[in-house]
C-alpha cells in the first residue's frame, strides 16, 4: 500500500488507532550492545504503559550525545526515513535531551518527540490518584517542561488519549506559555505546601508504632506482597509504576503492630525534579524503622535493580536503615539445576540460561546484613511464612525499644492511629 493509499485508509477508518513509537539508544564506550537493548526493553515497557507501542528500535554507538541532534545527522535520517514511510506518532529516547535537542529534533521529524524523564512524568500524571501526587506530578511536569517549549508543539497541548502537533506558535505565544508555566508552578508549590502540612499531622498521630516501607525497582510486587500481608485488594499490575500514592495499612502479627507503606517504585534514571516533586511522598521511606527491599529474582539484570535502589536511597539519606530483602518471583526464575543436569548442557547453553543459585545468593547476603534475606513468590504465596516469620523478627527487636516493659500477650491499641 501507497504512503497516498495508507493516509487515504486512515481517513476512511474512525476507529481509535493505537499510537506507535521508536526508541532510540546510545551505546556509550562502556556498555554492551546487549545492556543497552535490555535497557530499551525497559523503554519499550514504560511505552506501553503509556498507551503507545513500540514498533522499531535505533542503536547508534557514540561516546557522547551529539549537541545538536543527540544521535548525530546520519542516524537522525535513517530515523526519519523509517518514521515518514511507516507514519510513526512519536520517537522515544533513552536519554534525556537539552531543550535545544528538543527543538531540533521536533523540527527536523515533525512528530512528537519524548525522552526518557517526559515518558516517566506523562506515566505519572496519568496513574496518579490522590490530590498530593497528582499535585506532585504536576509540579515535576511544569519545571520539566519550562525550558523545553518549542514553536512547533509544546507538552501542554497534549491530550490524555493521543495528540497531534501545532505549527506556527511564534515566539510570543511560547513567551506566554512560559508565563503561564510559572504562574502555575507557584499555585502548585503552595497547594503542595498545603498538602505537606496535612501528612506531617497525619505522620506525627502514627508515632509510637513500628513503621515498615515496602521499596524496590517498579514492577517487582510490592503491591502483590501488601495485599498478601493485609488481606486488601490495592491495585497490582503488569505494568510500571502500577503503584504512584503511597499506601499505609494497619497489621497485627503475633500481637505485634505495625504499619505498612507501599511506595513508588524506583527506576533506572528517575528524573530529578520528579525525586524533588514526591519528598513528601517518600517521607514513609525516610521515617520508617524498617525497609523490605522487594527484588524481582526472575528479571535478568534484577542485581543491577538492586543498585539502583540503594544508590537512591542513599541519595534519600534511607540508606542505613535495617532491610529485609525479599527476593520475588522464584517460581519462574531460573534456579539453578542439579550437578547432573548441568553436565548434560553446553557451557553456551548454561551461559544463555543466567541460573541462579540460591544457597550462594543467600550467602553473600547474610554477610552483608545481619537480616536473612527471604525467597517467595508473591503472586502464588509461596513461603509467604517465612516472610512473615522475618518481618514479625524484626518488628519485634523495634517495638521492644519503643515498649521495654512490653508483654507478648499484649496488644496496643490502633484505633488512634488512623489510616
């Protein structure tokens, strides 16, 4: 069919059309071809949790971005060639670009253009629920966008269910739409003010019981676990950032209460002012006693996750909580097999498989943390004991420190510390 004919059929057909993307990737000195499409599979996951699909990807191997086109004018052809033959609606880099890349870029391809810091914000504002984050989002989202408004299209006039470009917005309007981008930061910093005020009363009612925050990369079931821990139904996905507001619940175990918070989900690259925008949010990390660092076992580069995490909470000043580790998901991870089924693989065979063993896993743990790590899987309850048996441990040794003349047939009262 004719790009005349395709156009001609699009017009002809009403029917809601699933908007398609490329992702583009630099491959740095330092990385592996393979790292940067694992890396781009993740690209490819947080686009379609935008409502987008993935149609095609672009590798080009660069020590640094190129200032004007990021990828340089060779790749921004080829890029070009395949979006106007195949009438792609946007173009997603793994990377976040300058304002004047921006500009370019949306000038020379004529279609939206996402990085990496726009995509996550857009799957934000849209899973958002509560006032405080979608004022969160909103606030990230206008600070992101203030300097990146070109004449050809700004963010701001794009729709929820899909979107096409405006031309011709001169200099003046983007001067007020910069105003307006400003006036509009300020009513949201001071909404949010407002809001903050509110969750540090809320906070301080909860004093004087254990405090345990669910952490770890997006995707990995923290949801799935919160909801095995409190018989509730909150809502666990499929998808990236299933989870944006942060959830507190009440749990007695053994006599023992506490409460637990579900969080956002950490990822890779996550945008500064996004970690700025969501400090009150996170503040059920930096206050908790106690952390359970959720982990997906079966994901090929879950050690990579676990970085992650632990840079950023360490960025938060969360880093030298206690922390249980939970690694998620061993009913399908590859766990490694028995000597003698190994002999009958091929070392490329046993290489491509990326085992796993447990007992060595558990090992290098124990040494780098008095806490046992747990193996479960969350969506089956498998050895949903033993998780409980390791969070009851140490929710214990804290709530004897709180309570030294605590009795284990004791219960303290809940009913004033509200949800």
């Amino acid at each position: 069919m004719s790009k005349h004919s395709r156009k001609l059929a699009k017009l002809v057909d009403n029917s809601p059309k699933e908007e398609t993307a490329v992702l583009v990737a630099l491959i740095h000195q330092n990385e592996t071809e393979a790292l940067v499409h694992e890396h781009l599979d993740e690209l490819a996951f947080l686009t379609e949790t935008l409502g987008a699909k993935a149609v095609h990807r672009f590798t080009q191997g660069m020590d640094k971005p190129d200032t004007r086109t990021f990828v340089g004018s060779g790749k921004l052809e080829d890029i070009k060639s395949y979006i106007d033959h195949f009438e792609v609606d946007m173009v997603i880099f793994d990377e976040d670009l300058s304002p004047s890349q921006v500009k370019v870029l949306e000038n020379e391809l004529k279609i939206k253009v996402y990085d990496r810091s726009m995509l996550i914000l857009d799957i934000f504002l849209n899973r958002a629920q509560s006032a405080q984050a979608k004022t969160q989002v909103e606030l990230a989202r206008f600070q992101y966008l203030l300097p990146r408004l070109t004449r050809m299209w700004t963010h701001l006039e794009r729709q929820r269910g899909g979107t096409a470009t405006r031309g011709g917005a001169g200099e003046k309007e983007i001067e007020t739409d910069k105003r307006d981008i400003r006036r509009k930061i300020d009513i949201l910093k001071e909404k949010l003010k407002k809001i903050e005020q509110q969750g540090q009363t809320q906070r301080k009612s909860r004093e004087g019981i254990v405090r345990v925050a669910l952490v770890g990369y997006t995707n990995v079931g923290k949801s799935t676990l919160m909801n095995l821990l409190t018989k509730e139904n909150i809502l666990a996905e499929n998808k990236l950032f299933a989870t944006v507001d942060s959830t507190v619940r009440k749990v007695v175990l053994e006599n023992v209460p506490f409460l637990i918070s579900d969080t956002v989900g950490f990822i890779r690259k996550l945008p500064t002012h996004l970690i700025e925008s969501f400090k009150s949010t996170l503040s059920e990390i930096e206050e908790a006693d106690l952390l359970v660092h959720v982990v997906d076992i079966a994901h090929p580069g879950f050690e990579d996750q676990v970085t992650v995490v632990n840079q950023t909470l360490s960025e938060m000043g969360a880093g030298d909580k206690p922390v249980i580790m939970v690694f998620n998901k061993i009913d399908i991870a590859p766990k490694m097999p028995s000597e003698d089924k190994l002999m009958e693989m091929s070392e490329f065979e046993v290489e491509q498989a990326n085992f796993i063993d447990f007992d060595k896993l558990e090992e290098s743990y124990v040494k780098k943390s008095a806490i046992n790590p747990v193996f479960m899987a969350a969506e089956n309850g498998t050895n949903i004991e033993g998780f409980r048996e390791a969070i009851i441990a140490e929710v214990k040794k804290i709530h004897k420190t709180m309570y030294p003349h605590y009795l284990d047939d004791e219960v303290l009262d809940l009913s004033q510390y509200p949800e």
